[in-house]
C-alpha cells in the first residue's frame, strides 16, 4: 500500500494521506512534549496524588471528630497533627483549584494520571470539599461558630 504524506510540520496540524485508488484521509498528529514539560507534570501529579492521598483521609477524620465533639483534631506532639490537617485542607483546596482551573481552559478535569490515582484524587478532592461545606455548615448553624485554625487561651478547643 502507498501512502504519501502532505504533511509540513512535525508540530500538531492537520495532514492528508493519498492513497492512489481512494481520494485522502484526515490524519491528525500530534507533537511530543519536551523533557522539560513531561517531568514538570510528572511531578506535580505526582505530588498531588500523594498530597491527596494523604489529605483526603486526614479531613474525614477532622470532620468525624469536629461533627461528634465540636472541637478539629487536637495539636499533637509539637502542634504536628494540627499542621497536618492544616496542610491538608490547603491541599484539597489546591487539587480542587487546580482542577476547576483545567477544567475553565480545557473543558475536561484533570488527567487521570497513573493508575488513574490523579483522577481518584480529583474526585475525593470534590467530595472532601462538599463533606467540608455540609459539616461547617451543619457546626455553624447548631454551635453559631466553628473552631479557628489555632487554639487562643480560654477557647473550648485546647485553650
């Protein structure tokens, strides 16, 4: 079989195949990432997914525990699991971000990355993020207040 190609660039475009008996196919190819643009991804969906695969599970148990004691989780050895969840209500805030942001500029969310993880983590993101909203919504509306991110003296929470 003969093909000929009447393509100019090897960047994306739109290229014509002739084949000597049938008038032409569309082709579309596409362009290969630069090593710089693979391991920016790579890391970043790296970090994410491990960041939510952290983050996720850490907020079900802050919200567990502030739904049946009114109070977040308590600070820990050095303030250390009051950082963690902390740090991983910033991070669901951020996937959620990052993919609402994708999701503006590509009309798609964000890629499922390997094993689909990036995807699984996008979604949980999203229930997390809904979990958050129902339970201090829930928390304001049955104590008026909800508990601040640090513990002042007198406070009912670790004050």
């Amino acid at each position: 079989m003969l093909l000929r190609s009447l393509c100019s660039t090897p960047t994306i475009s739109q290229c014509y195949l002739h084949h000597p008996h049938r008038r032409h196919a569309t082709v579309i190819s596409m362009a290969k990432q630069t090593d710089d643009q693979v391991s920016t991804t790579g890391v970043t969906e790296t970090l994410a997914i491990a960041g939510g695969l952290i983050a996720n599970p850490v907020i079900g148990w802050s919200l567990y525990t502030l739904k049946t004691t009114g109070c977040g989780l308590p600070p820990g050895p050095g303030g250390s699991i009051g950082a963690l969840e902390g740090v991983s209500y910033l991070v669901v805030v951020g996937i959620v971000g990052w993919s609402l942001y994708t999701k503006s500029k590509t009309s798609s969310g964000l890629p499922n990355g390997p094993f689909g993880l990036l995807g699984a983590v996008e979604g949980l993101s999203y229930l997390s993020l809904v979990a958050i909203l129902v339970v201090f919504g829930l928390q304001f509306y049955q104590q008026g207040s909800i508990p601040g991110p640090v513990p002042v003296p007198g406070d009912q929470c670790f004050g």
